[in-house]
C-alpha cells in the first residue's frame, strides 16, 4: 500500500502496510481494495465503504479501519493505481500471414497486425501500434507509434494518426464530407470532391462508431489530448482545439471550430462555421447556432448563457400559471374600467 | 387457415379453409394473405383491405368475402403467424477455413462461423449460434445458445451474451467507457482504464451500429429480453432491467438505472447516476435530469411529466400572444392610474 | 484556365492564359488554384482571397490579378470543375483471391472484390462497382454499376443497390426494422419477422455509419439522388423520396414517407407515419410530429412553422422579464382596486 501512495504521491493515513490487491468503486471495494472519494456528493457511499484503502482530499479526517492516502485529486490519482493494475495487454509483434499486407506499406516490426486486418499501398505502421482484426488503413495513411485500432475501425486514404491514439470499434475516419452542390437542370445533387485528409493528433482517443470526416479541401483536425465519446459526428474542416471533450452522440457541422479545453455534453449539435470558444462548456442536447465566447457555460436548443437557459425553464415550466395569472388580471383591469365610468 | 388460426389459438369467422400463403399489412395483402388490424386508427385500412384473412380484436362483426381470424391481441398473433412463414434461415454448422478461430477458443461443434470471422483465445460459441463474416469475439468472451451476430459485429474481450441474443450489423458490445481525470499539470486528460465487462442477458436484441460500453470496473448489464435499436448509446455501468425498449438514437449515460419494462423514445438522453422507474415511458426528444418515478410518463427537455409538458408546450406557443396580451394591459393599468389622479 | 472556364460554360473577366493547377477554399487558394465566391456572406474572404481565378455569379465587377469566371451558379461549377482535378481513383477489376465470393455470386469481370470482402450466394455485383475490405453483400442482394462501398459496409440478404450507389464505411444496409409485438403471459417482446428488404436507387450516397433498415413486409427506399450523411437512422418501410438531403445524426421513424427534395437538418427526428412534403426543409435538432406540408419550413420539437418557432424562441427569451411584468402589473391594479374602494 505504501507504494501505491508513494506511486501518487499521497500521505498515508492509518495502516501503510495493508495489502491492496485491486481497485474498485466505494460500493464495491471490499478490504483488500482501494477507491476514491473525491466528490461531497458521495460522502454516504464514502461513509458506507468496506473499502480496505481511500484516495481522499486534504482536510480527510482520519478514519477507523480503512488507510486514507490524501492527494489533492483523487480521481486522478485513482486513474494512475488503476492503470498500475490493468496495464495495457501485450501483443506479440508481426504481421498475421492472414493479414491483408500491400508490400508497398511500412510496418514497423515492432508493430502488430492481427488476422483480417488491411493495410494498404504506402501506408506506414508504427512502433507497438496494434491493428486489430477487421481494420482497414487507406493508401498512405500514418499510424503513428503505440496506437490502438480496435476491431473493424476504418481509416480511409491519406489521413494521419499521431501517437497513442486509440480508436474504438467501427469508428471511420476520413470518410467523405457531405458536399453537393444543386443543379436545378439535372435536377441533381453534384457532388464536391473531398479531397481532404483527417489529422488525429497525439493522445487522441475517439469511441466506437464515431465519425470524422475528410475535409474537401485541407484538413479535418482532431488536437492533441482530445477525447471523443462513442456515435459522434465530426464534419469535414472541422477543427477541434486540444484537450476537449466531445460527449457521445454530439454532432459538430462543417467548418465549425471547437476550442481549447472545451466540453460539449451528450447530443450537443454545433452549426457550421461557428466557434466555440476556449474552456467553453454546453450542455446536453444543447444546439449551437451562434458563436460561443470563451469560458462561457451554454445550454438550450438553440443555446443561450446557462442560466439565462435555468431561468427561462423554470418560467416554462410556470408558464400555464402564468397565462391564468394574465386572464384574471386583465377581467379585474375590466371590472375597474366599469367602475371609473360614472 | 384453419390451422394458422388453431396455431394462435383464435376463432375464425366466415370460411375456415381459404389457402393463405403469406401475410402482409392490411394495404399489401391479397386474397391469398393474411393481415391484422389491432388499432381502431387503421379502421379505414382494414375496411379497405383485400386480405383473404385478418386476425381481429373480439367484437368485431363478420365480414363479407374475409374470414377475419379473432384473437385477444391480433398484432402477437400476426408476429407468431409471420414467425412461422418466415423461419429463421439454417446455416450449415461448422468453422469456415477462411476463419480466424484461436485453437484455444471453444466454438460448439453445432454453431456457425463464417469466413473471415475472429474467435480470440477463451472465448467460447453456444450450440446452433451464428457469427457472420466480419464479427470480432474477443478473448474470453463468451456467445450463448442460439445467437446470431451479423456481419461486422464487434464483441470485445470478457463480456458475455446469454442465448438467443441478436446482434446487427455495425453493433459494438464492450468498447471502453469514456471516463478521464483532469491532469492540470499534464496538461492532459488521464484515462481511467475500463476494466470491467458487459453481460447481454437471454433474449436481448440490439441494433445495427448501436454501443454498449464495458464497465469501468464491475459489470454494464442489459436485462433479460430488452430490445434495443440502432445507433444507440450505452455508457459503462449503465444497467438496463428486462423487458425495456429503447429506440433508435437514445443515449444513456454512465450508471444510469434502466428499470422494468421502460421505454425509451427516439434520441432520448438520460443522464448518469439516475434511476428511471419500472414501466416508465420517456417521449422522443426528451431530456431526463432527474430519477423518473416508477410508471410515470415524461416529455421534453429537461423532462417533465407528459401531461404538464404539453400544457407548457401549448402555453409556448400563445407566448407571442401573451406578451401582447400583457402589454396592452400596461397601458390599460396606466389609463386607470391616470383617472385616478384628481 | 480558359479550357476549365468553357467546361463549365463560363466567361472569362481577366486573364485566361493564367495556369491553373487545383482548387481551394478563398482562404487557402494560391495565384495557380481557382476558387469559388457564390454567396455574398462570403465577401470579406473573396476581397482577401490571393486565388489565381474565382468562379462568382453575373454582375461581379473585374479584379486586378485575379481571372473571374461568370458563371450562373459558382458552387455548382465548382463542384464540376473539382470532379476534373480530382477524378475517381480506378481500381483494377478482378476478385482478390482472398475475397470470400460464393460460386453462386454473379460478379461482373468489370469489378472489383478486394480481400476480405464477402459476397453470399445469388449475389450480384455490376460492372466498374468496387467491393473495399470488409464489405459484407448478403445472399441474392444486388449491387449495379459504378457503385463504390467502402471499408467495413453491410448489405444484408436480397437489398438492391441502383447504380452509382456510394455507402460510406460502417454504412448498414438491410438489417431488421424493429418491430416486436408485446405477449403479456411471457412476459416477452415477441419478435415480428422483418421480412421485406431495402431498395436503393440510382446516385444515392450514404453516410459513415448510417443505417436503413428493412422492411416488415415490402420495400424500404431511398429514392434516386437523396444524399444521406452519417449516423441517420432510416427504420423499416420508410420511403424518402428522390432528391433529398438527409443531414447527420437525423433519424426517421417507421413507415414515415419523405417527399421529394426535402432537407432534414442535423439531429432531427420525425415520428413514424406520416409525411413530410416536398421541399419541406426542417430545422436542426427538431422533432416532426404530424404531417408537413409541401414546400413548409418548420422548427423545433415540436416542429412548427418556422416562423412562429423563431417568435417564440424570441418570446422564451424574455419570459423572465415577462414573468415580473405580470407580477408589477398585478400589484398595480390591487392598487387601484384599494383607491376605488370608498
């Protein structure tokens, strides 16, 4: 246990000899696990925890039972013990024979390609980067060193990944921008080349089934840091700033540019050619039709400053009170009118 | 046709020896078909219908040149009456060459596993289950009884499915939740490993490109004979009861509580950490913030029980008129102030 | 530059001689790229612009440096003159030798199977059509000529592509409506067997991870020349006519009929059952509960006309402010009702 706080830099509180052999939630920790509690919200499951060792915050008093190690951010330092206990698994380096290999594309021997996997003419593979079954890596498309591509993930022709990135199962990136232009003779949509490409940049983590199209010209930019939730759609020349959160099922429109730090919450839609600005925050379901400053907090389809959104919702919700309100006064107005004639 | 009615136990009214060859929606069935009409809406359809049979409600008079087929409730008759027309197609039991099965999985000698499919070391494949072309079964996991994974299903390492489960086309079970720490100092988003599972119980269906997420430790569960549809989200710890349908393009966040029997409308959001009670139905669109009682009905976003939603919903759109309505009272209120002076 | 201007049919302000080697946004095009400046929003870019030519509609005064090309519609030869400088890559025909092709499939010797994608017995594949890795076309479906699926698409069993049919990758074509009939004395939702198919017609594109589903009984089409973009959800017996744009994340609901040359908006949601006319455009993120009228604009969930949406979406705004007005109000007249009293 000493160890783990030293690893977080934690002091121990209680016994700093007591065996840890995993980690779990303040509900299920038992005795010889480890938790956190980092949030006042869950002081009765902290209270309530059978967990052997807590991860608290300065101010903690000491407890009878359990080994607190204090750090400033729990959960972050949660994150770390996690990771300790479930390090990423190993995959033997190679290419499977039952790979889909173009002898014109560069894998890294230390890199792995499984069974099923496409790699094709001039892409490149790097070091420790692992190419689960089913994925598909266009022509000239970079890998960089110790991603991850779940199984059946698409990256199309010529876009680039940097390192560590980790794409989740049925995520595509690089297909085709939604560009058309109408011809009232055909009549017809016509379609506009998108002859772009996608840059995932370093530490970039996009969930399953996600969505990051080719810009038609130049590129769609994903920046460093960044993480994006499972069924989110990223248009073409979209330019998301780094270390934001893109929650699941959002939807960001052509050329529309996401800042530094930004959260948009679950189901967010962000019209095209806007900006979002830096450490901007939306919430849930929100749609963004205007540009939005930095460090503002959004809400509301379409969004306005969140607690304009609290206020105007809660006059919604007084809303059929309010129009009784308006008929009785305006029969009382009538009942004056009356009077005041002589 | 005596037999079909026999086979869902109903009485038949007018002639019991038409030869039915099919079934189809009361607009599409011919003399030789047989249809149903359940919904007093579809009135005008069934009286229109040339169906030579129709699996009716009791009370409904006889009919000149149909023989109407009455059950307690014609839509379960018609699905159980389809069933039997349409078989579920038999695959030739047995591991394709041209898949990729460890030599320590366990696949049943009696399951289906096509060309170009993936079985990981441990995991194992029931008895008459199907994995079509593309599927990923990751290590350890496990397919029970029955099931039938379409073509590019992706099941990830662990996570488990009961018999008689139904996966489509593009379906990720087991992705990684989307759970990160703040670094400040990085700075960086640190991941949280996700080193739980999921567990599909009997008789769940889930649609094409729809996600469920693996715990981050412990289990995401979905319950017993819940059907799911298309492009879902499910997030990690998420625990869905039994018997509940969730439509296309609903997202339900971390470890929210899915009750009994609930629905879930198009493109719901659910928040994590609530609870919506058993039998609750949710209406398309809606927001929920907050724990859903037990068999209440709500709308809107953030929702409110349905029938408070639709007031404010048509109070919404007087709202231009009520603002009038107020301003020409004002000016009334300041008529009668004015007399009032001496 | 002046074959390019007569390919598309326009005249040439400026120097024709000029050469041109590609094409840009305003922003990024260089003294050898041609650009494009339909819409005067667009002004400040087009004044800035360092583009060798630009296409830019009637009445556009000549520019110093820059060769203008009048045509009567900048966008729509933009997108034709793009199609030359990027041309559809050709792909050589033949079957990989590690496709999986059943000896029952009919694959013109004018297209392309790459290895690892399947096609099922009595399945059809025109000439110039190309099958990328992990494309999935089940028994008896039928892909036509110049058709392209990407990476890891699905077409289920006996669904027909017209031709000239983009499916971007992740696309599902064909998989089960969702349709159950509920059996309280299971308790179970029993499956209603979606027997019927998808039909998609000629100059269709689909989006990354969208889904179309088939039919319960008969077709479910998407009509010639409708664009769909990614993650749409399209459910059983839906018929979107031809023309459409279908943006992201949209989804509609069974049996419901599109007409022609309609725009949904991102995130929208249409119910199941009725119709949405032609030409109707919807808003983003709305929800359409009832039929809409040809040629209307509508907003909001739900869906009104736009109109009043935008009146009252203003009006919403100032409920707050409203709110208070009332309460001022009704002090005013319990004012005067005490003065009148004697």
């Amino acid at each position: 246990m000493a160890e783990l706080a030293a690893h977080v830099g934690g002091e121990v509180l209680g016994d700093g000899a007591r065996p840890i052999h995993g980690v779990r939630t303040l509900e299920e920790a038992g005795p010889e696990q480890l938790s956190f509690y980092g949030n006042p919200r869950y002081r009765r499951a902290f209270e309530a925890s059978r967990a052997g060792a807590v991860l608290v915050p300065p101010g903690t008093p000491p407890r009878e039972g359990t080994s607190l190690v204090v750090v400033p951010l729990p959960h972050l330092a949660f994150a770390r013990l996690s990771q300790l206990f479930h390090p990423a698994p190993r995959h033997t380096p190679g290419v499977s024979p039952r790979a889909h290999v173009h002898p014109g594309a560069l894998v890294h021997p230390g890199a792995t390609v499984m069974s099923g996997a496409t790699v094709e003419r001039g892409a490149r593979v790097g070091n420790r980067s692992v190419l689960h079954p089913g994925v598909y890596l266009g022509e000239e498309a970079a890998v960089g060193e110790d991603c991850v591509l779940y199984p059946n993930v698409t990256v199309r022709e010529h876009c680039t990944l940097g390192d560590r990135v980790i794409l989740h199962s049925g995520c595509v990136v690089g297909a085709d921008g939604f560009g058309f232009a109408f011809d009232p003779e055909g009549p017809a949509h016509v379609k506009v080349p998108q002859a772009g490409t996608v840059r995932i940049e370093d530490d970039v983590e996009i969930g399953a089934c996600s969505c990051v199209d080719r810009a038609t010209v130049g590129e769609t930019v994903v920046g460093r840091g960044t993480k994006i939730d499972n069924l989110v759609q990223v248009a073409h020349n979209v330019r998301v700033g780094p270390l934001s959160i893109v929650c699941a099922q959002a939807g960001i429109s052509g050329s529309a540019e996401i800042g530094t730090g930004v959260v948009l919450a679950g189901q967010v839609g962000v019209v095209g050619h806007i900006r979002v600005g830096d450490l901007a925050k939306v919430g849930a379901q929100s749609g963004v039709a205007h540009d939005v400053e930095d460090g503002a907090v959004v809400s509301g389809s379409p969004a306005v400053a969140h607690k304009e959104w609290l206020r105007n919702s809660a006059a919604l919700g007084g809303l059929a009170d309010l129009v009784r309100e308006v008929r009785a006064l305006r029969r009382r107005v009538e009942m004056l009118e009356k009077e005041g004639t002589p």
